[in-house]
C-alpha cells in the first residue's frame, strides 16, 4: 500500500462538476493499493497515517499530528501510485490492485481512519476526479507499507 501525504490548508475533489469532497486544514492523501495488500496492512497504514507528525508546533518544529491540529482527511484512490515505467515510455500497472477488491479495501482503509477519531472525506472510486489543494510548507510525505514493514 503506498500512500502520498500531502499537508493542506484546503483540497477538494470534484466529479462531473459535483463536489464530492473539501476539507480545510489537514492531509490530501492518494491511496494506492497493491496485489499483495490485505485488511492487515490497511489498518497498520491507517494508524501510521493517524499517528503522523508533520505539522508545526509552537517552535514552529514539525511535531504534531492531524489530531493534534483537528485536522480533516480528504482520501483520494489513486491506483497509479503502482506505475511501473521500468521498460519503455508506457507505464504498466500490473502491481496494483484492481476491481471490486481494491475498491473493498480503499473503502476499509477510510472506515479505519475514522474508527481512529478522525473526518474522512472521499473521491469515488475509479471515477475521473478534478482535485484541488494548497499545499502547506510544502510538505509532502510518502508512506509504502514494503518499506515501512
């Protein structure tokens, strides 16, 4: 599972000009889902990404968590996180989940983080999605749970 973090001061997503997610202040997070990803590895990725400190504290140190700033979720699939561009000029995605499946768990990972105290707020899955953020810092963040773990 791969996720990009991205600190927001605002992101939202659109579908057929409907938004279907904003947030204020906190994460944007695309959520790529690979073929060897299960309900495990969903749930460590959802505390990792609840426990992470990437916003600034009084010192102006990056040191706080999204709870600690009250801080809101908008969780983006992103089956293109799994782009393998090794041969050729034409990415392959035979790495990442697809279907009904990874629907299943991008939709589990988004129940986790709530179940942590935390407001998600979602693109639809496998739609064409419009999204638009501020990145604060910037900071950027990538978390792959075949590195983590």
């Amino acid at each position: 599972m791969r996720l990009v973090v991205q600190r927001v001061t605002e992101a939202s997503c659109t579908v057929d000009d409907q938004i279907t997610g904003k947030i204020g202040r906190g994460y944007m997070v695309l959520v790529g889902l690979g073929l060897t990803d299960k309900e495990e590895t969903v749930e460590k990725m959802a505390v990792k990404l609840s426990k992470l400190r990437i916003f600034d504290d009084e010192n102006g140190k990056i040191n706080r968590s999204i709870h600690d700033v009250d801080g809101k979720i908008l969780s983006i699939s992103q089956f293109t996180l799994y782009a393998d561009a090794k041969k050729g000029n034409r990415p392959s995605f035979t790495d990442a989940l697809g279907g009904d499946r990874a629907k299943e768990l991008y939709l589990y990972f988004n129940e986790c983080l709530r179940n942590l105290s935390l407001e998600v707020e979602e693109g639809i899955f496998g739609a064409d999605m419009k999204i638009a953020l501020v990145n604060d810092g910037p900071v950027t963040v990538i978390l792959d749970s075949e590195v983590l773990w």
